[in-house]
C-alpha cells in the first residue's frame, strides 16, 4: 500500500502513529516471509519501508511547524 505524502499531511499525528506501528508490524511480517520464502511480491518490502519513511518526514514536519509557532508566539 502507497501512501501519498500529501494525504498522510491531513492526518492527525495520532491518526500517523497508529499508521506507523501497522505498517511496522506488516514490515515485520514481510520480512518473515521473505526469509521463509513464503513473500510473492517483494517489492512490497521497499514500498512498506518508503511508505514508512514518509510518515517520518511528516511527523518531523508537524513537529517543526509546532515549534516555528512557540517561537513566533
């Protein structure tokens, strides 16, 4: 599953956590497949881990837009 940055943007960051932990424990699963020989799409790995990365970058984003207000306030 592809997330789309300027989707996962509307969300809350509680709403990107719990996206986080499921794609984690998908990552996890795949991965166990994937050694086990068991995983038929394995390019599913590397869209889980960009899918991952970019809910990194937004919460890191939401979490600098917090701390530019403080400073303006």
């Amino acid at each position: 599953m592809i997330l789309k940055a300027i989707d996962l943007r509307e969300k809350s960051e509680v709403e990107l956590r719990e996206e986080l932990e499921k794609l984690r424990r998908e990552l996890f699963e795949s991965r166990m497949k994937f050694h086990s020989r068991n995983l038929e799409n394995t390019s599913s790995l590397r869209e889980l881990k960009k899918s991952i990365a970019r809910i990194h970058s937004v919460l890191n984003e939401k979490k600098l837009d917090e701390s530019k207000k403080e400073q303006v306030a």
